[in-house]
C-alpha cells in the first residue's frame, strides 16, 4: 500500500475552533503535499480531519489491526470519548 505521512493538521490544539482559516489552509496544504491516496497519522484529531480528505489510518491501526484496514470517516465526539473510557479501561 502506498502511503505517505501528514504534518499536523491543528485540531488538537483547537485551531479550527480559534482560526478556522489557518485550520483550512493546514488541510489544503497536506491534501496538495500528500501524493498517494493513503495517509498515516500518530494523531487521532489528525486521522479524523484527514478522512474527509484521504484514506486516513492511525498508526495503532497498522499496529493492532494487522492488515485489516478499511478507510473510515471521522469519529464523533461522543465516539472519541467512548474510545478514551475504553482505553483507560485496559
């Protein structure tokens, strides 16, 4: 699979939230940068701005999910927060 790796897009810092327009150039940037239609992030806020854009994969889902990707769109927050209780669960 050919893939290639993002800068930060800034939604866990909250830009889209203090400049939207700053957040949406971040986006247009890593769209225009980024060749392969496959993207691995090490930021879940990253994985999920980038899937409306790209085949975005986490890179704990290479690790955990061994092969069996399939592209997604982005969480909801409650989801997010589900996924956090999970993890904390372990």
């Amino acid at each position: 699979m050919e893939t290639s790796v993002s800068k930060c897009c800034g939604l866990g810092g909250c830009v889209h939230i203090v400049n939207k327009e700053l957040y949406n150039d971040n986006l247009n940037n890593i769209k225009s940068n980024i060749n392969s239609k496959n993207v691995i992030t090490y930021c879940a806020g990253c994985r999920d701005s980038l899937s409306n854009i790209k085949n975005s994969y986490h890179l704990l889902e290479l690790i955990f999910l061994e092969g069996n990707l399939t592209p997604k769109g982005p969480n909801k927050t409650h989801r997010s927060w589900i996924n956090r209780l999970k993890l904390k669960a372990l």
